[in-house]
C-alpha cells in the first residue's frame, strides 16, 4: 500500500502548496513542510534578511581547514535559505543548499566543486543570489577534500564524477518550482578547476541540464591531468637535501629568467606573458659560472630537470598524454608539484586506482595507462562531440589562466581543438556556442600577476557586473540577449588589493587570437592592446 501513502502525500503537498497566498517570509518557513521531492529531505528553511552574517555550525571541519573555506556567510539580499539531505543511491547521499532570493530574476543558478573536494561554497550561493539567481550548491557526494571516501565506494565516486551535480540541479530547479510557483527561465553552471570539468561534463553528457556554462581552468581529460600531476612530482624528486633539487627560491630565478626571455614576445615588458604558448626558454642561461652562488644559478642536471619538467607527458607508446606546462605558470607550481613530496592529485591512486598502500612517488607510465583503463563514469570528460549542447542551444563561455601552476591551460586549448576537428567547425563556427578565452595573468582560478578579476567571485574579488568584466553576467547575456563576448576585461588591483585600488584593465582575447602591445599608451591601458 506504499502508493497510496505516496499519493496521499503528494495531495497533501498540493494543497499546502496552493493554501493561500503568504508572504515571501512565511513560504520559506513553511516550505518545510510543503517540498515533496522523492529521496529528497529538508534539514531547514530559514528566511535571511539582507546583511545577516550566517554562521553554519555544521559545515565540515575538511572544508574550513583543507581550502580555508569560512564556516560563515553574509546573506547579500533578502532570501530563503533551504539545506537538503538527498539520497543519490542506497548507498549514497549528499547535502545540497538553495539560495532563494526575494527580487528573483527567474534564473537557476549552479555552482560547481573544484579539486577532490565536496564542500558548499557559501560564496557561490551569496554571489548567486546577490544577482537574483535562485542559487544551489552541493557538497558534491562527500564531505572533505581528499580523494579518500572513494576508496571502495563506487557510489560515492559516481556522485564525484557527475551524478551530485545533475541531482542538485534537478532537485534545485523542483525547488525553485515549489518556492516561486514557476520553474526558472534559463539556467547557468558555473565552476573552476573539478567546476571546470563538471561544466564540460554537462555540455558533453546532460546538454539539456543548463543553458550557460562558465567553464573555469577545466580539470578535463582528468585521468590524464591526475597522471601528468604525479609524474612532475616524480621529475622535481622527492629529496630536498639533494645537491640537485630546485628549492623555491631557485624556481623564483627560474621565473625571472623566463621573464627576460619571453616577457617582451607580447611587446611590453610589464612582467606578463600574454601569450606563453610562444615561449620556449633555454634554461641552460641559469647553468653556474665558476664561483657562482648556487642559490642563484642551476648545475646541469639542474637545467635538465627544468626544461623536462616543462616538456608535455608521453605514454608507454609514444602517445601525448597531457601537454606541457607554460613557461611562468611556476609561481603557484612549486607549492603544488615540485616542492619534494607527492602532488596531492596523486591520491588518485591510492584511494581510487589502487589502494592506499600504494605510494604515489613510485608511479610510472605502466600505472598512467592502467588509471586510464579505468576512468571510472567517464571522469576523463574529454568526448569531443558537443553537437547536442550545440544543437539545443547552449553557450560555453570557457576561460584558463596563463598562469595555471596546477592545470596547464594547453589542455583548454587542445580540447577546444579537438571540439573543432571533431565537429568540423572553423574558430568562427565555433564562435556561436563555444569561446575561449585565455586570461593572462591568472593563476589557478584566482590569483596570479596579471588583470585577473573576471567576475568568478568566489575566486577572487568582485569588480563589476558588466558582461564585458564579469564572466557570468557576460554569459547570461549571450543565452538571453544573443550579444556574445568578444573578450573578457580583466581587473588588476595595485598589489594584486582591492583594498588598494585598480591598477589597470585588460581585455583578453578569444582563442585563438593573442593579445599583442600596440601602444602607444601606456601598457596600463586597455586601448595599448590588440587582439591579433
Ligand atoms: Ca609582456
């Protein structure tokens, strides 16, 4: 008699649903009672006005210490707040919060989940909702930022993959439904870094989920990025004390060398490299002169190690795995790959490829090819035909620092043309429902030397709502209005500070134009530049 149980819920739901018509205040309280979504259970709804710093008492420990994420949030607008506990399997679940705001838009937005980490980002729901998107962010299957609850889970690691964030759009967009009365308009994706994947995992799988994906530095072809992560700790080597291992401060030589050699390719020495594929540096420059201090300069095997380190990573067979590093993407590299222990990527093989005995500084090409065997539910994310994406009408505004120390932005540009072999599309076919932009500048999704405020917020400061400055707004404005971006303007602030100020904007180009100084202004001005 399960059903009628069932249906007398569902009658019960409608009518609470439909009872009268309350406040905006009154349906978030009582949207607890009323959300009927199977597998679906409400942990709360709370109404939060306008400047309320909410404190989440339960947010997991993993999430604050592993990525600093804070354990609090200040509500940008009036809204209704409602945390969820779904079941995505009989063996697994995931927690997933909506930001409803009272002056909606109509829009659904999703925020996505970078690195191994399941943790709300309370800055995506705020930054979402401050803009009149009803908001979801999930915790992505687990709670945490290691790779470990995949170990022997399959469930878990198929939430990981794509399930959690197919699951909290389709439970958002219920949501939304039952919270407003009407299901959203249009609905938007936007991620970096494992955000990055997850966006391109939906234009290649789930075309029919969202409208507009931004697609952040992509973690896309996964396995291989997992692989290409590992074997650079191996090449750095795991002993700092050796004569032979490159400390920090020799990759801050290392860094200022590639400056002089490549800095000027783009026509101004202003310490950015707006176009790095073009920049092959001889490190042997750095080889000591007798008597030399050795903290300034490498010895041979020294200068082996760095030009290996930025050559791409081949296969048993010959074939490219994963393209090569660009030169001056080093700054964040150091902390991440080279600094004497295992990339923290390589996890991978301990907690999905094999078991945590492994030890992930021994890995080798044999392992690379076996993980690849594996890529369990299509992690790789690297299938090539968008033509369903395309067809329904989905844009991709996809961007990629130049200054990426953790996923080399070569692999945005190879998947962007294996998109276009695959499709036989020109750049300019291309350029109705896919763009690229290279962002120079920018580390990995935040950070970095350049013009590298783009709107992603949770990466980095907000500096304007405009499409042109803001990658979120600039995509809403493609799906909505048909007005696509010709380039992204980048904020630099004096001494990478809001609190100091703008330094100066910069337009970066769409692939596969460069950015190249044409003066004769200043550097510090937008109008110096051309995209050629
Ligand atoms: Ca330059």
């Amino acid at each position: 008699m399960a059903w009628i149980h069932h249906y007398i819920l569902l009658l019960a739901c409608y009518l609470l649903q439909n009872a009268d018509s309350a406040t905006f205040q009154e349906s978030c309280v009582k949207l607890a009672a009323t959300l009927c979504i199977p597998n679906t259970h409400v942990q709360l709804t709370q109404y939060v006005k306008a400047g309320t710093n909410l404190s989440i008492p339960d947010y997991p420990q993993e999430c604050v210490l592993g990525i600093g994420a804070a354990p609090y949030q200040v509500a940008p607008a009036d809204l209704c707040r409602v945390a969820l506990r779904i079941d995505t399997s009989a063996q697994s679940e995931m927690t997933l919060e909506a930001w409803l705001p009272v002056n909606w838009t109509g829009r659904f937005l999703s925020g996505g989940n970078g690195g191994f980490t399941g943790c709300i980002q309370y800055p995506d729901l705020a930054y979402g909702a401050m803009l009149g998107f009803a908001t979801v962010s999930g915790n992505n299957g687990h709670n945490g930022t290691t790779a470990e609850p995949f170990y022997k889970a399959p469930e878990v690691l198929e939430d990981y993959v794509y399930r959690a964030i197919y699951t909290g759009a389709t439970v958002g967009k219920q949501v939304v439904k039952s919270f407003y009365g009407k299901q959203p308009t249009k609905a938007y994706f936007m991620g970096c870094s494992g955000g990055g994947r997850q966006a391109f995992k939906f234009a290649q799988d789930f075309p029919d989920v969202f409208d507009g994906l931004v697609a952040g530095s992509p973690a896309i072809d996964f396995v291989n990025l997992i692989n290409w992560a590992s074997w650079l700790s191996t090449l750095a080597g795991f002993d700092r004390n050796s004569p032979d291992f490159i400390d920090e401060k020799l990759w801050g030589v290392i860094h200022q060398e590639t400056l002089r050699q490549c800095d000027g390719l783009d026509g101004a020495m202003d310490g950015i490299i707006e176009d790095p594929a073009l920049c092959y540096p001889v490190f042997e420059t750095l080889i000591c002169k007798p008597s030399q201090d050795t903290s300034t300069c490498l010895n041979g095997k020294q200068a082996a190690r760095v030009r290996e380190i930025y050559e791409p990573l081949y296969g048993n067979n010959g074939t490219l795995l994963y393209p090569r590093q660009l030169p001056g993407a080093d700054a964040t590299a150091f902390a991440n790959y080279l600094n004497g222990t295992a990339m923290f990527l390589s996890q991978w093989f301990q907690y999905v490829v094999y078991d945590p005995s492994f030890d992930p500084r021994n890995v080798n090409r044999a392992d690379f090819a076996f993980a690849n065997e594996q890529d369990p539910f299509g992690v790789s994310t690297w299938k090539p035909d968008l033509s369903a994406f395309k067809r329904r009408g989905g844009k991709i505004l996809a961007l990629h620092g130049l200054e990426d120390g953790i996923i080399s932005s070569e692999i945005s540009k190879l998947y962007y043309h294996r998109v276009a072999d695959t499709m036989q599309a020109s750049p300019s076919a291309l350029d109705e429902w896919y763009r690229f932009f290279r962002i120079s500048g920018l580390g990995h999704c935040a950070g970095g030397k350049g013009a590298s405020s783009i709107g992603m917020y949770y990466f980095g400061p907000l500096t304007s709502l405009s499409p042109q400055d803001n990658v979120l707004t600039g995509v809403v404005d493609w799906v909505e209005n048909g007005r696509a971006p010709e380039f992204v303007r980048g904020t630099r602030f004096k001494d990478g500070s809001p609190a100091l100020g703008i330094e100066y904007k910069r337009k970066h180009c769409k692939y596969p134009a460069r950015n190249v100084y044409v003066g004769p202004q200043n550097y510090t001005d937008e109008n110096a530049w051309m995209c050629v």
